[in-house]
C-alpha cells in the first residue's frame, strides 16, 4: 500500500508539472501571436508535449484557454484596491493606485495587449474580459470617495474620467507617448483634480 500510494503521488506531481508547462507555454503564445493564433499544435509543440496530452489535461481549445487565463491570474497577482481604501486623501490614493496598476500593465503589456482587444472574438474568452472588467470596477469603486464635483455634468464627466484612468488601453496611450508610470499616473491625476473642482484643498503635494 505504502508503494502504491507513492507511485501514485509522484504520477501526480508529475502531472501537475506538465499542466503548468502546458500553461505556460500557452501564455507565452499568447504574448507572442495572441489567443487567436495560439493552435493546439503550437502549444504542445512549445511544451514539448503531443497534441493528446494537452486534450487529456484539458479537453478541448476552449477549456484550455479558459485555465491558461485563470493560470495568468494566478502568476501574475494584480495590485489588490483594499492596499489603497484606508488612504482618506482621495487624490493621494488616487496617484498610489494608478501608479501600482500602470506598473502591472507596464509588467505584463505583451499577454494584455493580445488577449484583451481578442477576448471578445474568442468565445471562450470571455471570462478574461468579465474578470478583468469586474477588477477594474472595484478600482473604480475604490477611488471615488472623497472627490466633490460641483454639479451633475461634473459628477457624469468624473465618472468617465475614473472609467479611462483604469483602463488598459489608457495606460498603453500615455506609455505609447513617452510617460514612465510616475508621470503617467501624475497626468490622470491632474485631469480629474480639475474636472472635479473640489471645494476643498486637496491635501498633499506631489512627490
């Protein structure tokens, strides 16, 4: 029993190391060509693996694509909102967040810029883009305490302005322009202070 139980145990690590390395090579596909392109033969050809283990790990095309991104979140932890809800200062928390999720964005550029413009035109990802949007609205959520727009068009404009600050795409501009993630996230921060045009000083100087 002792024998077959240990049998059993180093079966199963040794499965669960293939997994990752399907997984991996997966992700490292989707940076390089996107999910679109990502084939079942590629990705056994770059796990060095045949084409029947990647089905008897995960199925079929979709299901794989579906724990390649799960496996990236799990990889690649995002900047976790509760870090920045105790700063009472909505624009120094404002800066402190935008800084920590452009650094994200700046770290895993090559798999976001392939798999978020493609997740809506391959069905089975679109847990990538449900999950990713989902975060960003706590984001959201957590940085609008705190700002107070004089009047209803302020208020609508503010909204949108916290929706574009969060975005991936946002960032990818303001990179794209030649800004580090300092003053990437210095420049958003400046666009809503004058978009909300609070009745109060806001406390703090830029660092």
């Amino acid at each position: 029993m002792t024998r077959r139980a240990y049998k059993k145990r180093v079966r199963a690590a040794r499965e669960a190391t293939t997994r990752t390395r399907i997984l991996d090579a997966a992700l490292g596909l989707w940076a390089d060509v996107g999910p679109a392109a990502s084939s079942i033969t590629a990705v056994a050809s770059r796990a060095r693996v045949q084409r029947l283990t990647i089905y008897r790990h995960f199925g079929d095309e979709a299901s794989l694509n579906r724990e390649t991104w799960k496996h990236f979140e799990k990889s690649h932890a995002s900047p976790d909102p509760a870090e920045w809800a105790a700063i009472a200062d909505p624009a120094k928390r404002l800066r402190r967040a935008l800084r920590s999720l452009y650094a994200f964005y700046r770290e895993n550029r090559p798999t976001l810029e392939r798999v978020l413009p493609e997740a809506g035109q391959v069905g089975s990802l679109a847990n990538a883009l449900t999950s990713h949007r989902r975060y960003t609205d706590g984001i959201v959520a957590t940085l609008e305490p705190g700002w107070s727009p004089r009047s209803r068009n302020r208020r609508q404009l503010l909204a949108a302005a916290f929706e574009h600050a969060v975005r991936f795409s946002t960032w990818q501009s303001l990179a794209d322009a030649g800004l580090d993630d300092r003053d990437g996230a210095r420049f958003v921060e400046r666009l809503i202070r004058a978009l909300a045009r609070k009745t109060r000083k806001v406390s703090g100087k830029n660092p």
